[in-house]
C-alpha cells in the first residue's frame, strides 16, 4: 500500500473529484425532488411543514389547519346516474376522503425529511468546498485523525505534500483502518518520501 501511495502520488484528483460531484449530485437531487412534490401538491409543499408548526401555536379559535386546506378530509362530490326516464341526473353528495388523514401525516414527513437531507447535505457539501479550497484545513484534519497514535510531524509532512486527491484517499483510508495501523502507513510514506527528496537533492 505505501508503494502504490509513493508512486501514484498526485494521481488521485480525478477520482476524488468524482467523488464530489456524485455529492453535488446528490445535493440536486433533494432539491429537484422537493421541486417535484412541490408541484404535484399544487406549490403548497415548501412551505407545508412550517404552515403545520405554526398552526399548533395559534389559539384554536384563530386556527386554519394547513393539512385540511392541503388534504381535504370532506369534500363535494357529484355522481352522474340514469333517472327513471333514462336520462342523466346529476346528484351532489359529500365524500369522506380517509386516506387524506394518511396522506396529510406521509407528506409531513417527508417535508421534515426532506429539510434535514438539505441541511445535512448543504453543511457536508460547505465542509468538502473548505477541503478542496483550503490546504490548511485538509492539514488540520489529518493532524486530529492522527494524533492519537501517531506522530504529529509525520502527518503534517503528509498533509503538507499532498493535494487534494492525496488527502482525499488518505482521509478514506482512515475511515477504514485502525488508528495505529494507518499512523504506521503514514511513518512508512513519510520515510520514502523523505529518502526519494533526498535522491533528488544528491542527483
């Protein structure tokens, strides 16, 4: 592992911005979804779940529940059936719509869902930007991975030489590997690295 890190150094920016658009993909995705629904509920959904919130602050005579407006539970229907002559009548009559109490819970919460993936995905996609833009936060957050078992020089000599697919790949590594293990593989790098600055100087 550490000759495939030593020799491909510097290769790894196409697959670790692969990474990021599937991210910004994903960011898309929510908010075209959201788009969607809001549509098919006739542009009430983006506002739904905070019409419901303050609804349960009101006082219950000033109250006007935005999940009947929304999913009406009674509403009017009209059937069309032959009279005794044979022709059409028309007759109105009021329909109980029960799976709109049903409905009116699902899209509920999916609104909240759907807010708590934004925010989760908008804050994952600021912290990947500080990453990619940034050396000294991709340095700072190798030095937190790794003080715990290793050196703290080792991983800023890393961080230091690494762009941002370097650090991406180490980052992952980290995630997977015991702490102790991937502090041994970053002293190894280290070493190499230092031993190959070493050829370039005496050449």
């Amino acid at each position: 592992m550490v000759d495939y890190l030593y020799y491909n150094w510097g290769r790894h920016n196409i697959w670790a911005i692969k990474y990021v658009v599937c991210e910004t993909l994903n960011l898309l995705n929510i908010i075209l979804q959201l788009i969607i629904t809001n549509q098919f509920l006739g542009g009430e959904f983006m506002t739904y779940g905070t019409q419901v919130v303050e609804f349960m602050n009101y006082e219950p005579q000033n109250r006007s529940d935005p999940m009947y407006e929304i999913f009406p539970r009674i509403t009017k229907c009209s059937f069309h059936r032959y009279g005794p002559s044979g022709s059409i009548e028309r007759h109105d009559a009021l329909c109980v719509l029960s799976i709109n109490i049903l409905n009116e819970k699902i899209y509920l919460a999916l609104w909240f869902w759907f807010l708590f993936l934004l925010v989760l995905t908008i804050l994952l996609m600021l912290y990947r930007m500080a990453t990619l833009l940034f050396k000294p936060v991709r340095s700072k957050l190798m030095l937190g991975r790794n003080a715990r078992y290793g050196s703290r020089d080792t991983a800023y000599f890393v961080a230091e030489k690494c762009d941002f697919g370097d650090w991406y790949l180490l980052n992952t590594l980290s995630r997977n590997m015991n702490g102790p293990v991937f502090a041994e593989v970053l002293k190894k790098l280290t070493r190499k690295m230092e031993e190959g600055d070493d050829a370039t100087l005496k050449a």
